[in-house]
DNA sequence: CGAGGGCGTTGAAATGTTTCAGTCGGGGTG
DNA sequence: CACCCCGACTGAAACATTTCAACGCCCTCG
C-alpha cells in the first residue's frame, strides 16, 4: 500500500472493527432515545437544551437511555436548524512561526470562555490555501473568522467581510479598514528597538527583514530610521538587509552577507524584522566564530519562547502574543452577537525585553 | 470595554455593516437560486454535485444567479443529508513543540490529497481540554480523528475507537493495540543516539527526561541502557536526569543539576529526549562557560528545525516527521472508506543526524 | 406511425435537530 | 363547584440540502 525509503510496517492485521452499535447501523438519533426512554421527542431535545424545564425522574430515564444507546447529538442537523454554529476559526499565516501558535493560544482561551470550538487553519503563506480555507469555513457557517492574511488586501477578505460574517484581522491592517483588527504599532517597534541600539552604544546597524511588500517590514524599518535620523547618525549607517523571508534560514544568508562586507562598513548591531531571522543570524555569528553582543550584537522582534531560549538569549521587542488573540476573538464574538457593534482597529504597544544578546548597559 | 495594562485602541468607528446581502436577511439558499435561475431545486443541486448530467446553458445560468446571489452552500445542511462530512481532524499534543506542527503539516498534505479540510485542536498536553476537543469533533462527526494523546490508555480514547469513528493514534502506542497508529521505534532512536556518544568516546553519559510515566521517555532510555550494557560500561555511569516535562526551562533546569555534580562523576555528555530540552541545556551550558562540545556533547531527538538553528547545531534523532503525518492520514482515510480495512501499527525507524553539538568523528 | 431510448429536468422524500403552539391533569382559588 | 393557571410533556413544522424515481421530450429506428 506504501512505499516509503525507511519505515517498516508491522501490520497486527485486527481484522474489522466491532460491531455497529445500533441496530440498525446508523448512529442513534433523538427519535430511538426517545422511544428507548418512552417519552416523545421534544422532551428528549429538552433534556438536550433546557434541562431545567423537565422533571427529575424524566430527565434521569433519558440520560440513562442515551448513555445505553451511546447517544452523540449530531452537531450538523443542530446547526441546521438552530442557524448558528458554535464554532470560531483561526487561519493563521504560518504554523511554522511559534508566534502564531501564541496568538491562536490567546484566541482558543476566548473561545473556551464563549464555549466555543476553534478551527485552526495554516495557510503556509499560501494565497491559494488561504482561500480555500476560507471558503470551507463560509461554508461551515463558522460564527466568525479570525486571520491572519497573506494580503491584507487580497479581494476574497473584503468579499468575507461584506458577506456579513464576523471578521477580524490579526495582525495586520488593511488599508480599506471597514472591519475590525488587532495589531501592534511596529513603527514604535522599530523605533524601540534601534534607540536600545543606540543607547548601547552603536553607531552601525544593520536591518535585516524583507521582502519589503510585507507592510510591518516596512514600518519596523521605517520606525528604526525615524529614531535614526532623530540621533542625528548618517542614513548609511543603517544599512538595509532585505531577505525573501522571514526565516531561520534568511537570516543565516543575511548573516554571510554580512560578514561578507569590508569591515569599516561592517555593522556592530543588527535588528532583524522577527526572532527567526534573528536566531538563523545568531547562529551565523555563533559559527563564524564571532561573540555576541561584543562582535555583533542583535535584537529581535516578536519575544517569542525560542528567542528566551538561545544560546545567547536574544533581545528583543515583545508583542503581546496571548493579548493579541484574545482581544481578536473578543471583537469578533461582539460584531457576531452585539446588533450595534463597531468595527475597532486595536492596536498593542510592544515593549523591549533586554537579554544578553545586547550586552549590558553601557553608559555614555 | 477592555481593560489591559499596554494597549491603546484606536476605535475608528465604522458603526455597522453594510446592507444584509440577501432580501429577507438569511443567506440565499438553493431555493433562492432555483428561482432566479428559473429551473427546480433539484438542478441546482446537480450543478453543485453532478454538473457533467446538466446542459452547459442552464448549468451557466445557474452558476451566475449563484455567483449573483452570493450563495454559498450549507455545509450543515449537505452533510447531514449526505451523511458524510468533509473533514478530519488532529487533536495535537502540545502545541508548543514545532514537532507536531511538522506532524499535522504532513497529514494536512494527505488531506488536501483526498479534498478535505483538517481541523487541528490543541490539547496542551491537558487531558481534560483533549476530552473537550474530541466530544466535539465526534459530535461534528468528522471522518476520522488522528490523535496523539496525553494518556494513550485513557479510556475515553477507547470509546472512540469502539464507537466505530475511524481513529488513529499518531506517535503514540497503546497497549490494546485495537486501532491504527503510526509511531517511530523509540527504543531503537535511545540506541542510535548513545551509540553515537559512545562511538566518540564519551564514557559517562547523562540521559535527560521524564516524566517518567511518558512511553517514550521510557522507551528511549531503554535503548540507551541495552547498548550501554552491550559495550560493557557500567550502569551506574549512564546517568538518569529525570525531567518533569519534556520543555526548554526543563533542559536549563537539567543543565543546572547537571553542573552541581562532582566532577569525577560528571557526564562528558547528555542524550535528551527531546530537542526542547536539549535547547535548554545548551543554552545553560553556554551560558555557564561550557564550551559544546568538548566540554558537554548534547544529542537531542526529533530533530525539529530549532534544532539545527541553534547557535551549535544540535545532533539529533531525527523521526520522519511529515512522513508520520502523511502514513497516519492515509490510514485513517483508508479505515474510513475501505470495508475491509485492517487495523495497522506503522513503525518508522529513526535516523541519526549528526551535527556539531557532538563534535567531529574521533578515531579510535 | 408507434415503440424505444436517451437526455435533461422535476418534485417529493428524507436527513436529525430545535422550537413552539398545544394538550393534559391536577391543584389552588374564589 | 367552576375557573384558571401551572408544570410537564407532546407533535408537527421548519431548517437547507441530496437523492432518486418519474416524467416529458425529441430523436431514431423499425
């Protein structure tokens, strides 16, 4: 059946599974707990609904019949005829990236207070996987969708959002803001984290993050030379590091690169648009035998576990991960319950963690 | 309506959404789309489902009344007819660990394949929240749950399976083996790594884990011990660093113990049984001065990419982690569809992947 | 000219719930 | 004793789709 280069299958060949559990070979309904309880129908979906509003010894010989019969409500016919979906759905950018696994984190604890169920989706930065994940899940009648797009853009999201269904962006932010959205002000991001550069004492300082269509590269970028320009030091000297991605491996290739340049244009500081580039840059560091922070010092962006735990643990500027998916999932239950709700575009304060990958306070 | 220590929300009151969509404010149905299209019920559905027996001109009138309406099916509506959903689903461990987002990566493949949607869950390792996740997902009645479980013997489990929802257990055993599953041969992986250490002649080895009630733990350690035993090396200098969980601040803390023992008994080398905690004792053995690895040679296992991030990239067991994926969806599809499937355990071999966190081959 | 046969379309039944207007006794009140 | 109300339970309708037997029509062949 497969052939795979190293895997051996040992097949403890059980043949079938067991016996279908009903009679009939459907799962049990309402209908056969009813007449297995002796009552009708309705009461049954009572029990199911409004407990209350049926009698002790009643309520207890219908619990006692769906335990017999193995009874699971059939959640499709209870969306169908309820209309609404006890559901909420995360498509998050890229499962890769353990910050998004914090997001969706914040978001599943929101859903859990509002007993609801979380999809979580990955569409890998995928524009193609995108829509088709949110396709299914319109189909699904999700009570809202959360997302963190590829696009912010991209047609299908403002489509999503006329239809009606509860939207929020997570984030990101797109430029028509008819929907609600939670994001981090990643100029003041950048501005943080190169004036904590500076204050160290660099006068050299690499960028390192790209492409530049990714609109928080931009602003990260934008914020750091705003702080630059500010400290009055020579736009040359914040030398742009574009990468294709925001990947461990980038930054590992931005690292050859450079070291590749001569060295009075060589920085002492690096500030990488994420805690990836940033770990694959430390790496490069670590390797090409040069000391962290004395050689070059680096700060990262996002704070998120892997970034505490480096070898050198990295510096780097926090965004409220947890915080972000919970405020998210908040908005979105509000636009699908609330009739006169109104679109927020929250936006988060990040905030520099300091660790040894900057070295230690040096005064002036 | 928040309240939250750093954020600011920049509400840009977009009162309210635009007009509903629809005339009487449901989503249109297929009803609605019959009559616009001027042709019965039943042939929209066609559309839908069988276009090939419907004429190319009504089929186009159809599709642009759809396309005019906005109509989008009902998921609900169509599987409880149709008595078959569209979807599977990964109850994941911990959500944390990169590995297992490299696991439901593989099985999102097979997914996509077989043209159904994959709902991941995330336990957290929280065996109440598990219980949550799958009385949900059988109430959805998705065609298959993939599952790596907190307890592979908890009876709720079992249940499941016997309940006739097509059921895999990926990475995980059980002891009634009454179901598929799909898992990596830890004891070999235990043997792989130690030999290694051996083979670069370390002699006193620390093995970093636990708890001690995880089957892997278990399994991996006894690897170690059988190959230790055959070289003829005293028990007592294969070193059991019991963790109380399988994460980074584990490893560091690991780290620490490790560093307090005498010197005459402590180890040259550590097999850890994952890579989280195999990060965090590289990180405490940098931290503390140890150079890696001549000082302390670490092995990990899994090999998730942090792994060969890390400052000195991490030798490391590798387990085929996509491949698990890929195996334990198709099995699952197969116990779904196939009338006569036979339950299988599939056993992966793992691989060693040698980096520099152990240092270059040293002749004998 | 009638029989037969595709092809394209139709209409109704069925899926498992929830909801809601009723029904049925029984007990309290006037 | 009549009245009313209340609590507990019932039965049917509705939800949006799929499926399938049946139907009409046109064409072809005998």
């Amino acid at each position: 059946m497969f052939q795979s280069g190293w895997f051996t299958r040992c097949a403890t060949s059980i043949p079938a599974k067991g016996p279908p559990l009903t009679r009939n070979g459907r799962a049990p309904s309402v209908k056969d707990v009813a007449a297995a309880a002796g009552v009708s129908l309705g009461t049954v979906s009572n029990v199911l609904n409004r407990p209350s509003v049926v009698s002790t010894t009643t309520r207890e010989r219908v619990e006692r019949a769906m335990a017999e019969l193995g009874f699971v409500r059939n959640e499709s016919a209870r969306q169908l005829r309820a209309g609404t979906s006890r559901a909420l759905a995360y498509v998050m950018l890229d499962g890769g990236n353990p910050f998004f696994h914090d997001v969706a984190e914040g978001i599943e604890t929101a859903a859990d207070d509002a007993d609801l169920s979380l999809f979580v989706c990955n569409s890998s930065s995928r524009s193609d996987r995108e829509a088709k994940h949110l396709d299914r899940l319109v189909q699904q009648r999700v009570q809202g969708i959360l997302i963190t797009p590829v696009d912010p853009d991209a047609p299908h999201l403002a489509e999503i959002a006329q239809r009606g269904t509860p939207f929020v962006m997570v984030d990101r932010l797109s430029r028509a803001g008819d929907h609600c959205s939670v994001s981090v002000d990643d100029v003041l991001g950048g501005r943080i984290a190169v004036e904590h550069l500076i204050d160290r004492g660099h006068q050299r300082v690499a960028f390192v993050g790209g492409p530049a269509g990714i609109g928080q590269v931009r602003e990260r970028l934008q914020g750091a030379r705003e702080v630059w320009a500010e400290f009055g030091l020579p736009a040359d000297d914040l030398i742009n590091l574009s990468t294709e991605a925001m990947t461990v491996n980038e930054g590992r290739s931005a690292g050859e690169r450079l070291a590749g340049l001569p060295s009075r244009r060589r920085p002492t500081a690096a500030f990488c648009a994420n805690d990836l580039l940033a770990l694959g840059l430390l790496q490069h560091a670590v390797t090409a035998g040069l000391r962290v922070p004395e050689d070059l010092a680096i700060v990262g962006f996002d704070d998120i576990d892997f970034a505490a735990a480096a070898a050198v643990p990295l510096t780097s500027v926090r965004q409220p991960r947890q915080e972000l998916g919970r405020t998210a999932a908040r908005l979105v239950l509000d636009e699908a319950t609330n009739p006169d709700h109104v679109h927020e575009q929250a936006t988060f304060v990040p905030a520099l963690v300091a660790r040894a990958s900057t070295g230690t306070a040096r005064r002036k």
